[in-house]
C-alpha cells in the first residue's frame, strides 16, 4: 500500500542534543511537508520542499533543518537551537498541481527529557 | 493573511444523530479545501477533498459542501457512531508559484455517547 512512513513513533532528546526525525513515502509525490502540532496551537509548517534539492522554510524554520536528496524522502534535524523541541511531528506530501490533496504520515512525538 | 476557523471547538452528542462541523476561512480564493480526521497521538486521515470549482463531495455517511462566496465549508455525518469520536480539521490550500499553502483550523473535537 501507498503511504507515508514517519520513524520512530516516540523520540527523545536530551538538552543540546541534534535528532533527527525521518520521512518516507512511496506516493510518487513531488512535495514533501514537515509540520508541527501542540495543543491549542494547530499545525504549523517547519520547511516544505517541491523538488528534489530544494527546499523552503515554513512559518516556524528556526532550530529545524532539513534535506531531500531522493524524491521519496525528507528527514528533519531538530537542532540544539530549538528552544522548545517538544511536540507532534507530521510529515506529509502532495502531487503538483492544483487537484489534489494532501496525505500524512502517523507522526512522531518528540520529547525533552 | 488567510485565516480558518471551525467552531465549536467540542461537540458531543448521542448515538444516531447527525453531526454538522462548520469551517470558516477569510480569503475566499482557496483552490481546494480538504476535511482531515485526527484520533488521540495518530497522525491525519483525509476524508473529504473539495476541488475550488465544487459545491460539495460526498463519501459514505459523510457530506462536505463548499461555498466560497461566505467563505465556509460545512461537514456532516449523518447517523454517528461512536467509532467517529475523533478531531476533526479543516484545512485550505492556495495554490502560489513558491508552494501550496495549507491553512489549518484549529479543529473540532468531537464525542459520539452510546
């Protein structure tokens, strides 16, 4: 089945510490999305990517990197920088063109200990 | 600066009766709005997608109309179950030259009783 894969489902990171989230999907989609769910905040968008090596920051960029090397794929780097890394992770593609939907992946939940 | 609202923010009802989520958005040239399905800690299931030029798409129990002009969507599940127990997003997208943007709502969550 079509889909996407976010790994792992539970994270954990220890202050100062680089973690990196990943993202696969084997849609064929040429866009690929990180966003950020906390409660009573809703999702915002990290970076997003249209192509193969290229990519472009989203609403709340700062202390996050990313990379997409190969279509099917679009890791994000939760850096040291990011002063409040806790929160939901979603990872989500669509085709191009203007007729058609998104598809998310089941997230990772990251967490400071 | 397109903005989207779903109000209530909690709904709860019994067994069998239908349900009727409502979505507002500021900027009425979206290009399609899509209904997303959210349980505790998973990630979003699509449910419904509304092309720009669509007055409403239907899928089993479910019926999602789009009116542009008043910048709204409506959902409805007729006869809910408890299995529908679940957040309910509603998110436009506009389609621009740097990138789609998807614009969510702060959702509804919603509590079908036995």
């Amino acid at each position: 089945d079509g889909g996407i894969t976010q790994s792992p489902k539970y994270l954990f990171r220890k202050e100062g510490q680089n973690v990196t989230l990943s993202c696969e999907q084997n849609l064929n989609h040429d866009a690929m999305y990180w966003y950020r769910q906390d409660p009573g905040q809703g999702l915002r968008l990290i970076y997003y990517s249209q192509i193969v090596n290229d990519f472009q920051k989203g609403d709340i960029a700062e202390g996050y990197s990313v990379s997409r090397e190969k279509k099917e794929s679009f890791p994000l780097t939760v850096t040291s920088a990011q002063k409040n890394p806790t929160a939901f992770y979603l990872c989500a593609s669509s085709p191009q063109g203007s007729n058609y939907g998104y598809t998310f992946g089941s997230g990772t939940r990251l967490t400071v200990v | 600066k397109q903005e989207v609202t779903q109000i209530p923010a909690a709904l709860s009802v019994p067994e069998g009766e239908n349900l009727v989520l409502n979505c507002s958005f500021t900027d009425s040239a979206i290009y399609n709005l899509q209904w997303f399905r959210q349980d505790p800690g998973k990630g979003l299931t699509s449910l419904l997608l509304i092309q720009s030029s669509q007055r409403e798409q239907t899928s089993g129990r479910l019926n999602a109309s789009l009116d542009k002009s008043s910048g709204r969507s409506t959902l409805y599940i007729a006869a809910s179950q408890p299995g529908d127990s679940a957040t309910y997003l509603c998110a436009v997208i506009k389609i621009k030259a740097a990138g789609n943007k998807l614009t969510f709502g702060g959702g509804t969550r919603v509590l079908v009783k036995p």
